[in-house]
C-alpha cells in the first residue's frame, strides 16, 4: 500500500470506531477513585500542559482553590508554595483520561460522571457542573460560594446520583445526545432538551434509592435549574469514544481538542500522546450583562471541546439555530457552518442528526490533512469566563491553525520516514 492508501485506510478505521462506539453512563466516583493514578495531591485542569506561571488567571485561582478545598493548605500563599515546590501535581484533565468545562479544576473528592464503551473497552470522565456562578465581583465571596458548591457535589449530590445510576441498567449516551439535536440541542453551548431527557432517564432511579424527601427535592432543584448538567455526561461520553479514535497508526484523525485559556492543543490518533498547540483564539459572542466586555474575558478556554472532537457543538451548529443570536448570526450562517465542517472531515455520523438540514449527519472525524488544505479550522460552540471565574457569556470561536500545520509538519516527518 501506498502511505495515502494506508492513511485513508486508517482514517476508515478511525471513523468506525466513532460510529460503532457505545457509551454508557455507568456511575458517578470521586477522581480519587475514578482515575488511574490520581492523588490526594493532584489538581487537575482543563487544555494541554501548561506551566504553572503562563496559566491565565481563572485557572491559576481554581487550583489554588482546589488545593484549599483539598485541605493541603490553609492560606493561597501556601498552595501557590506547595506548587512552586513540586509537593501538589498540577496536570491536565486529558492526561489522567478525564475532562472538565471551563477552568476545568478538579481535585482528588471531585465527584465525576463515569462512562464507559463497552464496544473499545473505553473509559472517559468528567466532572460535574457546579451551577451558575454568583459574586464575581468579589473574589473572595465568589471563591468562598464556590468552595461551598463543591461541598455539595461531593457529599449531597455525587453520591446520591451514584446510588441512581447504579440502580439503571447503565443509561446509554448516544441516544441521549442524538434525541437532544432532534429536540434542539447542538450538545456544547445548549444542552437544555439533554438535560430533560436525562432527568427522565433518572427520575425512577433517584425517586427508589433517595429515602430522604428534602435531599431528594434539593437533586431535583438542582437537576430542574442547571440546564448545563448533561454536558457533564456528554463531555464524559465523547472521551470515551474519543480515547477509542486514539492510537491508530498512520491516521490524521484529530482525537483530542482542548484549550486553557492561553493555548488551543489537539492530538492526533496516528502521533501518540504529543500535544500540538497554538495560541487560543478570542470568543465572538455575547455577554450576559452590559458590565461585560471583551477586557473581561478570556481566550478560549475548557475540555468541553471534545463535542466537536466527535462532531457535535459547532459541527451541528444548524440543529440549534437559537444559539445564531450569540453571534448576530442566522439559520443560513449555522448551515454553511455545517457544510464547512463536512470539509475537514471524514464522514457523516448518521446516528447524530440535523433535522434541520434534511437529517444530514453529523460531520465528524477532523482531518488534519483536509484542515491544511482548505484553510478551515473546525469552528467551536462556547461559554466565555471572566478573567476572575465563572461564565458571562457564550458564542463561537475556531481552532487556530497554527497547532493543525505543526501536527501534520510533524506526521509527514514521521510517516515519509518509515513508508
């Protein structure tokens, strides 16, 4: 075989694996117990590595608080002490095969959201959304609510909604996400019909295992307010199915796209575990409150990236043409979206749907050759953070190109040597 034959031929295979993956929602564990090789010691955030003095602010004050949450250190002087010193491990979420929205800080009590393919034999994790944030402008009000939402989620929340999940059959995902596009979701920026239809999915299990009738209203409060939630369980179930993508040789199939707040970073199925990253890419949208403006925000920032990893969010832009007013955008705008996406990848997952445009499928399985070729980088469905935490808006960006030319710089060295 040629290496374009060998090349397309993995890329065939890479797509499969999408399309035959299977994740199911099978638990909720703290990442202590969750992550192979996580620590009391280990905070973890969302994009690629970093080091600890380029990390932007929002991020560099959530490990600072994980670690006062974790009870390593009493003061912020002392965490950022037990950093400079090496005693706390600060890692990305995708290095221990997990995934966390925004800032994505998560700490050893961390309760996370467990799916696993049983098809690939894959795991993938995320943590579980804190809710709307309130304070931000103090820091301390908003760090102190913050600490006190964590709380919950690990002994109110994380293990009551462990005692449901185990009590299902396990709750499959795809056809989670695949009813929510039908209803209106693209799976990233609104997640509101997936997260009804998760609570349908749960409300007989937590209605049998939760004795406790004022615990069981505070879920069901939380559960009826945060419409982000089934992002948690998405998030999760595109790592699964990502992780399966990775690892294949000779293919150009992005498996991972993820971005800190300062760089955007992707990986690539056929180059192993190396990050290939760029500067992240400001966020065109809108912002919840007039306060708010671009000196605010953030570059790009968040794991929750793996949806367009797997085709979903700004792929299927057009299944929700509600999120065009981030943007000043319309019906048309969200379908040319679509069709640019069909261009830098490799097929269509017809289980993921757009009704909107004729029940075309998904556009999914990002080709680092095609992305060069074109000049098009896949556009992504976001929230935008405030330089001090906490989301004040949301719209779209794209992926910089620059991390797609030193990817596919890099396979071809690498490729032409052993063809």
């Amino acid at each position: 075989m040629t290496l374009k034959e060998k090349i397309e031929a993995a890329n065939r295979e890479a797509f499969s694996r999408l399309h035959l993956a299977k994740p199911v929602w099978v638990d909720v564990r703290p990442a202590i117990d969750a992550l192979p090789g996580m620590t009391r010691s280990t905070i973890l955030h969302a994009g690629p590595p970093i080091d600890w003095n380029r990390m932007c602010p929002p991020q560099k004050m959530g490990v600072v608080q994980g670690i006062l949450h974790e009870g390593l250190a009493e003061t912020e002087e002392a965490a950022e002490a037990l950093i400079a010193s090496g005693a706390v491990t600060v890692a990305p979420c995708h290095e221990y095969g997990a995934v966390g929205g925004m800032a994505g800080i998560t700490t050893a009590s961390s309760p996370l959201a467990v799916v696993h393919d049983p098809v690939h034999d894959s795991w993938g994790y995320s943590q579980l959304f804190q809710g709307p944030a309130t304070g931000l402008q103090d820091r301390a009000d908003y760090n102190r609510e913050a600490r006190k939402r964590w709380t919950w989620l690990e002994q109110v929340f994380g293990p009551t909604l462990s005692a449901a999940v185990r009590a299902t059959p396990g709750i499959p995902v795809k056809p989670v996400m695949a009813r929510a596009l039908e209803m209106g979701d693209e799976c990233h920026n609104r997640n509101s019909a997936g997260s009804s239809v998760i609570l349908n999915a749960l409300i007989m299990a937590l209605y049998d295992t939760c004795k406790d009738h004022d615990r069981l209203r505070e879920i069901l409060a939380y559960l009826k307010i945060n419409d982000q939630f089934s992002l948690c369980v998405s998030m999760a179930a595109a790592k699964a199915m990502a992780n399966a993508v990775g690892g294949i040789e000779y293919s150009t199939v992005v498996s991972a796209m993820c971005r800190n707040g300062v760089d955007f970073g992707i990986k690539i199925s056929g180059m192993g575990d190396r990050w290939y990253t760029a500067p992240a890419n400001r966020i065109h949208g809108l912002f919840f409150s007039s306060e708010w403006t671009d000196a605010d925000a953030v570059p790009d920032i968040g794991d929750s990236s793996i949806m367009e990893t797997i085709g979903l969010g700004g792929h299927v832009q057009a299944a929700a043409p509600v999120l065009q007013q981030f943007v000043d955008g319309s019906f048309a705008h969200a379908q040319s979206v679509v069709h640019k996406m069909e261009q830098i990848t490799v097929g269509a997952l017809k289980e993921f749907k757009i009704t909107t445009m004729d029940f075309i499928g998904a556009p999914a399985g990002i080709d680092i050759r095609k992305v060069m070729k074109t000049g098009i980088t896949p556009v992504i469905d976001t929230a935008i953070a405030h330089r001090q935490g906490g989301v004040i808006g949301a719209g779209q960006t794209t992926a910089p190109m620059g991390c797609f030319a030193e990817a596919l710089r890099d396979f071809g060295r690498r490729y032409t040597e052993t063809a």
